[in-house]
C-alpha cells in the first residue's frame, strides 16, 4: 500500500480512453495540422524557405498550439466526473487521491507525448536540408514534453475546480496565456516599467517560455529542470487540494 | 451471540456553511443485518453515506467499517466496501465489461475475469455486457452500479436508492438479490420506497434534518406508526349506544366515526384489542371487522411533516 495507491488502474483507463474515443484521434490530428502549417507556413515558420536543418520554426510554434491545446486534453480530466459523479465512485474506491490525480496526469501527459512523438518526420526532413544538431533537437523535444506537463498541470487543476469543461478549458487556457506573456520581452518591458526591476526578473523567471527557449537551443540547465519540476508539481498540489474540498460539490 | 460488528457510526457531525446537514448521528450494523435509510429529501442520507463510505471526511465523528477507522485506515476500510452511490455513476463510453474490469483493477481483485462474470450473471448483464454504459436503459445502468459494487465480495454494501428508476421486474430481482446477499453482509440502503424497506430490510432508521429520529425492525416502527392496532369496523347500524359503549371501555382511546355505516376504534395503549372488542359487537350485523397493521407511510409522514417541501 502507498500514498498512489490505485495509480495504475486509472492511468490504464484515461490513457486507453483517449484511442477508444474520437476525441483522441480528432486532437492528434488537430495537433499535427496546426503544427506542421505554423512550422512550414510563409508567415510563421518558413521552414522551407528557411532551408536550414534546424528546427526553430517548429519549437517556436509549439508553445502557442499548447496554450489551446493542452487545456482541451486537461478540461475534462476531472470537470466531467464531477459533472456525472463518477469522481464519487472513483474516490470511494480503494486508491488515494495522489494515486487518481497522478494518474490521470501521466495518462495525459503521455498522450501529449505520443503526439508529439508523431511530428518526428519534420525532424527527419531537417535531416535531408542539411546536418541538425540531434542533440538541440532532443533537449527541443525534452522541452516539447515539460512544458506540455506544466500546461497539463495548470489545466488540470481547473479542471478540478469546474463542473464545465467549457468553464475549465477557458480558465485553463488563460492561465497558459499568462505563463507564456510573461516571457515574452514586450510583457517584460511593460510589467519593467510599472513595478519595477525586480518583479520584472521575477515575472521572467516564472515564465515557461523562457525555459522553454533555453532548452530548444540545447541548453539543459538545473535552473531550468529546478523550474518546471516545481512549477508542475505545484499546480497539481493545487489541483488536488482543489477537488479535495470540491469534489462533493 | 450477536453476530458480528460491521459498521460502527458514532456521533457524525457534517456542516455545509451554517447547515447541519447530519447532526450526530451513530448506529450499528451487524453482519446479517439489513438496514433501511429513510428520509425526506435533504434529511442528510446521502451526506452520512458519503461519510460512512470516506468520500467526504466529517466535521466531528467516526466511522468504523470491519474493525478500520476510516479516519486513520481509509483504504483498508474502502477495500471492505461496495457502493452503489446516488444515480449509479459509471464511465458512460465504457463497455460493461470494460467498466467493471476497470473496477476490479482498481480493488485489485484477484481473479478479475471470474469476479466479473460472477456479478454479470448475478445482476443480469449478460446480454448487454459488450454494450458501452451510455447506451443502456437507466434500469441497466442501476444493474452494473451493483454489479460494481459486488465484484470484489465485499463484507459491507452501502446502496443509495439501489431500486430507483427501475420497472417492476427489474425491483423484484434486485430487491431478491439483496435478500439473498443479506446472510453474510451487512447492507446499508436508503430508500424512498418504504414497501421496499418493509420487503428488504430487518431494520431501519429515519433521518429527517440530520438527525436520527428512530431506530427499530420494520415491525417496531409499524407499532408506532399512527394507525397501529386501529380496528376499523363496519356495521348494518352503528347506533350511538354501540359508539359509547365502546368509548367508555378502559382499552379504547376513541372511538371515530366514519361516514353512515363504520366507525374506526383507535386503542389508548397501542394494543391488539380485537378480543375484547368482539363481544360489544355481538347481536349487529357485521359488515366487516379489520385489524390494521399501520403504515409505513403513515409514520413517516408523521415523523418528518414538514421537513420535505
């Protein structure tokens, strides 16, 4: 017996729930289409243009697929089984609330990560425009995964506080949206101006983009593995302290 | 020897805001024991389900299931359950079979693929087992939250409103199904239908405002329901002289007509009082004489008016 007692179970079902439903193939192909146009795209990536064997066009896109993206995947993870009041068959079961939470976090996280697994052929394709750094294309992918975590955590936990998808997927997505301006030097430069240097340096240090950025130009810094481990975990404390007080709402 | 102790609640206390949802209630349930929850809606049955099955914690109180605090041994008492909770939530996208298997992983039963077609044959699911939840009737949906429920033999069952929704046919086969567990488990279930609680239960309790108003055997609350031992007579000619006879008898309390031919004799201490009654009535033509039992519903009515709107 542990504290993710049950772990197992759920992670099994959400994860097979995702290829046993439509809804799992509609967003895997969503995923690659708004992928592959912002990476190739005239206006955006211009990867083909760009003919360099490097994968920027692809990472700087990604960021923003997930703020929309990602929400989708987390809103009904607990908003739909307090809408049903399966949330009550499942935490009267013998698993723990860490045990049901982290599983259903793993399973999606998971999925994102499978679906990132299949835009690997735009690597492939840098591959025939020249010689990529496979070392920045992996730290890229590394930073693909832990930021598709860090959105999952942030909508799961809004997921928790909801009845409605339609509430948890819009709540989830602006709070992706903030996580990723605050990176950007424009928000920076305006929230420099208002409160000063140091809540400028601290904005900039919560901002996953930042971190996101260092990893896809091959950088793996403990500050930064240090930032989306806490960041993660923090949101899915906060998740679970949320559907403890709420689930029987 | 009394059988053994299943379900120890003592004095639970739950608030919602400034609402006393449940408000110290404590009872016992013995192996064997059958016990009917009755209550308007909003009497807290539901609230003190979710606390004796550790969905939400209490504010004051202890629950106990199988010798487990579900305070301090949540997960041995949860495993020692099964729950059937209000509306018989599923994953509506799952098949049966996928759904129960589902559940028996997750209470790690042992031989998942017997436990399940156990409770498929026990609670008729075999012709829909492949079917996804969404699309059964809701009395099919009720049959696999039961079957959930049983799939790992639990010693306790806890069963909020297991008959609701359901046709005739669909009732009689669960309510048998929950005579037939009743020898070696301990049933909880709450219920609105209180002929279910009559045909099911060997014990029972009504809950009305959170709290706990009576705790008896169907036949002990029959007793005290308001017309419990009231004869209710018909005759050729109920004469004044007959009506006052009676009245005056030390047995009756009063004695109340009933329209041209019938009076009812209602008896001051609660009594059969059928024998002595008898004689007084002899030389008139009778029509009928009934002995009534009292009412279930009658009782409740009377115990909770008011609370229910």
């Amino acid at each position: 017996m542990s504290r993710f007692t049950g772990f197992d179970a759920v992670f099994r079902r959400e994860f097979q729930g995702y290829f046993s439903s439509p809804l799992g193939y509609i967003f895997i192909v969503i995923f690659l289409v708004a992928s592959g146009y912002l990476t190739v795209s005239r206006d955006f990536g211009r990867f083909l243009e760009l003919r360099q064997a490097s994968l920027d066009p692809f990472f700087s896109a990604i960021p923003w697929i997930f703020v929309v993206l990602v929400p989708a995947v987390a809103m009904r993870l607990w908003s739909e089984e307090r809408k049903t009041g399966a949330v009550e068959l499942l935490l009267t079961l013998p698993v723990t609330l860490p045990g049901a939470y982290l599983g259903k976090f793993i399973a999606g996280w998971s999925f994102l990560g499978f679906s990132l697994l299949l835009t690997t052929p735009v690597a492939f394709q840098a591959e025939r425009l020249g010689n990529p750094d496979w070392g920045v294309i992996a730290t890229g992918y590394f930073g693909c995964l832990l930021a598709a975590g860090a959105y999952l955590a942030i909508g799961m936990a809004f997921s928790a506080a909801t009845r409605s998808q339609v509430v948890a997927f819009i709540l989830g997505v602006a709070g992706c949206v903030l996580f990723l301006l605050i990176g950007l030097p424009q928000t920076q430069q305006v929230i420099g101006s208002i409160f000063g240097g140091y809540v400028e340096q601290v904005a900039a240090s919560l901002s996953v983009v930042d971190h996101f950025d260092s990893l896809t130009r091959g950088l793996v810094q403990l500050g930064t593995l240090f930032f989306f481990a806490a960041f993660t975990l923090g949101w899915l404390a906060a998740g679970m302290l949320v559907l403890d007080r709420t689930k029987a709402s | 020897m009394a059988s053994e102790l299943l379900i120890d609640v003592r004095d639970l206390v739950k608030h919602y805001g400034a609402i006393r949802a449940v408000d110290g209630i404590s009872f016992q349930v013995r192996r064997g024991d059958v016990l009917g929850f009755l209550g308007p809606n909003g009497a807290g049955k539901t609230t003190a389900m979710r606390m004796i099955t550790g969905f939400i914690e209490p504010d004051r109180g202890s629950v106990s299931v199988a010798g487990f605090d579900m305070a301090r041994h949540s997960l041995e008492a949860r495993r020692r359950i099964g729950y059937l909770a209000e509306n018989a939530p599923a994953y509506g996208e799952m098949t049966v079979r996928g759904f129960l298997g589902f559940i028996a992983a997750a209470r790690a039963v042992d031989d998942a693929e017997t436990a399940i077609a156990k409770v498929v044959t026990m609670t008729g699911l075999r012709r829909v087992e492949h079917q996804t939840i969404d699309t059964l009737s809701k009395g099919y949906k009720r049959r696999v939250g039961l079957a959930q429920a049983l799939i790992h033999d639990p010693e306790v069952l806890i069963l909020d409103e297991p008959t609701d929704g359901l046709d005739p046919n669909q009732k009689a086969l669960v309510q048998g199904l929950i005579s037939k567990l009743a020898e070696e488990k301990a049933i909880v279930l709450s219920t609105h239908i209180l002929d279910e609680a009559e045909k099911v239960c060997n014990r029972a309790v009504i809950i009305s405002e959170g709290r706990l108003l009576v705790d008896s055997t169907p036949e002990g609350l029959l007793a005290r329901a308001p017309n419990h031992n009231v004869i209710r007579v018909t005759v050729e000619d109920p004469a004044e002289d007959l009506i006052m006879v009676i009245g005056e008898q030390a047995w009756c309390r009063t004695v109340v007509r009933r329209g041209e031919s019938g009076f009812d004799v209602v008896p001051a201490d609660g009594g059969n009082h059928l024998p002595e009654l008898l004689p007084l009535l002899e030389g008139r033509i009778i029509h009928s004489v009934h002995l009534q039992e009292g009412r279930f519903d009658e009782l409740f009515r009377s115990m909770t008016q008011g609370v229910s709107a």
